[in-house]
C-alpha cells in the first residue's frame, strides 16, 4: 500500500471504531434506562397490590411502607431505587411513586 494513503486509510479506520465504540455505549445507556423503567413499573405495581391485599386482609391500607416489607413480602433494592409512600389515611390508596436512583422516573400514578 502506497504510504501516502496509508494515514488517511488509518485515520478512516480509526474514526470508525470510535463511532461505534460510541454507538455501542449509547446503546447500552438507553437499554439500562429502558430496563431501570421497567422495574420501577414493577416495583410500583407490587407494592399497589400489597397495599390492596392489606387493606382487603385488615381493613385499612398500612400506614407505612416498612409493614409492607415485613408482612407483605415486598423487597426491592433500596440503594438503585427510592419510593414515596405516603399514607393518606386507613380508607384512602396511599401515593406510591418510584424514583431510580439514576435520575427521577416515575409511572406517572399519583
């Protein structure tokens, strides 16, 4: 190969394997978002049927999220995510939201 085209030819090469170094890491990013999306879904829904299944079983929704950790099975990992229960009263759904650890992401149920 001539050398006077053998830098450009370099420089191509090395160009394109950075775009897609970069791709593959854009790519990667969004699947970790999407997932982490999913699970606060999960997360979410899973405490909104515990506290149905309180409030079916005892009479009135728990008036904090711990009781549904201890009585209810509900377990999720408290450094990746942060959930807002806030009791409303013994007759009223609480307000559950889930926040990823990685930034606010909540279902939009309040």
């Amino acid at each position: 190969m001539n050398t006077n085209l053998r830098i450009p030819y370099l420089a191509f090469v090395a160009i394109l394997v950075i775009i897609v170094a970069n791709l593959f890491v854009l790519y990667k990013l969004d699947k970790q978002t999407a997932d982490s999306g999913k699970q606060i879904i999960i997360i979410e829904k899973a405490i909104s049927r515990a506290a149905i299944a309180c409030y079916a079983l005892e009479g009135s929704y728990p008036n904090q999220l711990s009781y549904l950790e201890d009585n209810y099975g509900i377990s999720y990992d408290h450094e990746r995510y942060f959930v807002h229960y806030r009791y409303e009263g013994a007759n009223v759904f609480p307000q559950i939201i889930v926040f990823s650890n990685f930034g606010p992401a909540t279902t939009g149920s309040e």
